[in-house]
C-alpha cells in the first residue's frame, strides 16, 4: 500500500512527487507517457533557464530527482479506479493494480491539433506556440500568422496585437466553423487580415522560424512566426470523474485554493487539469501545494 499514488507525471506530478519523496512518502508516480510537457521544446518563462529548457528534459530531470528520494515511477495509463475502505485502489493498463491511501489527479490537458498540416509538430513550441502567455513575447514585432478555426482563431488574432501589429488569421476549416460577423468586423477593425482555406503546410527556414504557409488551393502565406486557436482543449479528467471528483462544465477540476483538494476526501488535483492559466510554473506550484497538504493529511 502506497502512501500517495500521483496520476500523471507531467510538470505538476513530478513537483509533488519531488517533495512526497522528501517527506518520506512511500509515493508511486503512474504516467502513460503522453502529455502537453512532451510536446514542449523549449521553456523560456520559467526562472532560473533563461535559454529555456524543453519539456522533456525538464521531466528527465525531475523523473531522476524523485527517484533519488525514493519514488517509484509505473509507465502505464489509469484506466479505472475505485475507493476500498480508506484507500483507493487503481487499475493500471498493464495489468498492475495499486492501492494507495491518497490520491494526487495532474493528468493535464490534451490539445486539439490538427494532424494533417505537414511540418506543423517540426516546429510546435519553437516557432509556432499555444499559449500567448507563456510565448506571446516570442512573436514581438514579427509577422505572425494565426492557424485556427472559427471565432477562436480571430479571437486569439486580435489579442496577439498586444506584442505584434503584423498578423494574419488563416481560417483552417472555414465550412464547419465559419468567422462570425462579431469577429469580422472586430478584424478588420484592428487590421487583422483574415484568410479562409484549409492549410497545406508549414514551410520553414529554420525549426525557430517560419518562412511561409501552404494552403491546398495552393495558395502560399508569408510569416515568421506562428499560433494555434483551434480550441476544444481537453482536461484529462475522466478517471476523476469515476472516482467522484466534480468537474466544471468545460472538463477542468475546480480545487480548493489553499491546499488543491477536490471535493472528494483524501484526492487532490494538480496542473493544467484544475481550472486556472496553464503555465509550467503554475503547475510546479499546485503539485508542490497539494504535496504539502497531503503530507498534512497523511499525518493525522
Ligand atoms: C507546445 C506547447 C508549448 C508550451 N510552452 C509553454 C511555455 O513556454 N511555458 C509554459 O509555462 N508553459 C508552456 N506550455 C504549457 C505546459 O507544458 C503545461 O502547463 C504543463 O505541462 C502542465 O503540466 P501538467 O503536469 O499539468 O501536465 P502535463 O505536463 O501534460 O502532464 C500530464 C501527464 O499526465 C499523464 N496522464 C494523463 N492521463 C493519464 C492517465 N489516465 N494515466 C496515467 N498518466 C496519465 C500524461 O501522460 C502526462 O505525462 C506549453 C504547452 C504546449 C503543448
């Protein structure tokens, strides 16, 4: 029997696990191996790498940290979990079945990205982002093409102005998800220009630069640097919703603000699956968080 068992070792897991393992926890960490922080390449906002670091390496890291103060690390998905008496037990996808006394839910968010745009993972997180927050100053004063569909894409096109006065919105699926007159007018107000067709290919010079972008009419658009607005993100919240957790309308944990508790006793939540801005940093801080309140509950 597990002290803690963290579903999820992303950015969020990883930090929790780090300081369950410091506390003396016996804590096993379950990861399937597929997550936002694998398709970062390079992390500039985070203190202390001012070059950036990738996502990857930045599990490596912290995968190799944990290990050292004891936690055990399970490549398998969740697929079903149960509570049994005062613990819970967990069933892995390899066949393993865990049994802990708490519960830490960061299984993150899967993004909506298009598989048919050649070229567009090549460059995804060096020259093309998701989060203007955390990249938005990457695209200062370059021109920037937006790849999106629908109000989504305009949407995020006008809010990129802030950093670039140069950005072009290419509608990718204009038939299903047409620009409403709110947004087109919006647009042409603040100059956006709107392309309509869906997109072919990312052209490139460089991983850390566009050179163009391919529509399959053929048509060929300029631009350094891109964003993707295609919305639909998805929590990966099911498995909490089988153990009870509630969930807001949009998929996402809602969580007490102090100790990252759910609503259901002895599970916590953590990362990008608990509604707030989705940063790295915040994500080390809700693991770290909930570590330091499970820690209180194990105690009792
Ligand atoms: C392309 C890209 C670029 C980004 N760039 C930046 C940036 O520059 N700066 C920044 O601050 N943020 C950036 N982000 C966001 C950042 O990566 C996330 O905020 C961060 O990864 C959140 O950490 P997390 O632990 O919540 O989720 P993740 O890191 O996604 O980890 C979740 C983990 O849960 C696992 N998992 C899910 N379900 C299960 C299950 N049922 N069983 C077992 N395991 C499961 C997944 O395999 C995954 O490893 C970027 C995101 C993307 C996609």
């Amino acid at each position: 029997m597990y002290d803690c068992a963290v579903i999820g070792g992303g950015i969020a897991g990883l930090q929790a696990s780090v300081i369950l393992g410091r506390y003396m926890h016996n804590t096993v960490v379950i990861d399937r191996h597929h997550g936002r922080s694998l398709m970062a390449k390079n992390y500039k906002n985070i203190l202390g790498w001012p070059n950036g670091i990738s996502g990857p390496q930045l599990r490596e890291v912290g995968w190799n940290q944990a290990r050292e103060v004891g936690v055990e690390f399970v490549e398998a998905a969740v697929i079903g979990g149960y509570k049994k008496g005062n613990s819970f037990v967990l069933q892995c996808s390899n066949g393993t079945m865990i049994e802990a006394k708490r519960l830490l839910i960061s299984t993150g968010l899967l993004d909506q990205i298009p598989e048919n745009i050649e070229g567009l993972k090549d460059v995804l997180g060096l020259a093309v982002y998701v989060c203007p927050d955390c990249d938005g100053y990457e695209i200062k004063d370059k021109r920037t093409l937006v790849f999106g569909a629908g109000d989504v894409g305009a949407s995020l096109a006008c809010m990129l102005l802030y950093w670039t006065k140069e950005v072009t919105y290419i509608n990718h699926e204009p038939d299903s998800r047409p620009v409403s007159p709110h947004w087109l007018d919006k647009c042409k107000e603040k100059s956006v220009a709107i392309v309509e067709g869906p997109i072919r290919r990312v052209n490139y010079a460089d991983l850390q630069a566009l050179s163009s972008v391919e529509l399959t009419n053929g048509e060929i658009i300029e631009g350094e640097k891109g964003f993707i607005a295609f919305g639909g993100n998805e929590p990966q919240s099911d498995l909490a919703s089988q153990l009870g957790v509630e969930r807001l309308e949009n998929g996402h944990i809602p969580v007490d603000g102090r100790s990252k508790k759910t609503n259901v006793p002895n599970i916590w939540a953590a990362g990008d699956v608990v509604a707030h801005s989705q940063l790295v940093a915040i994500a080390m801080g809700d693991g770290a968080q909930a570590a330091i309140w499970i820690h209180k509950s194990l105690q009792k």
